[in-house]
C-alpha cells in the first residue's frame, strides 16, 4: 500500500512538472528563463510520459492485490 502510494504521488508530481514545462517551453507561460526553449517542452513531454507510467503501475498494483 505504501509503495503504490508513493508511485502514485511521484506520477503526480511528474505530470505536474512535465505540464509546467511543457507550457514554459512551447512559450505559453511567461516569466522564466526556460520560456520559449523548446528543449524544456521535450523534457517535460519525457517527464509527462513517465509520470502517466508510474500512475498506471500504481493502479496496477492496486488491481493485482484486489484479485
């Protein structure tokens, strides 16, 4: 329970940076050094990836110790 817990708020967390990059790199959030610079909208398309990843595995976990 501790783990899928843990995996599930560090998704959560990835997604929520990844979206914050994303939007500071594709120029749509202003005030940064990292707007407009597209290399932080590909980290943060990466870091979105792997947080829906680690969500998906939490789940998982939550539906294998169900059955």
């Amino acid at each position: 329970m501790v783990m899928r817990g843990a995996l599930g708020l560090l998704g959560g967390l990835a997604v929520a940076v990844g979206v914050v990059f994303i939007g500071q790199g594709t120029n749509l959030t202003h005030g940064s050094s990292m707007s407009g610079h597209g290399g932080y909208a590909g980290l943060g398309a990466a870091l979105l990836a792997i947080g829906l990843l680690l969500i998906v595995w939490a789940w998982r976990l939550r539906s294998s110790r169900k059955a």
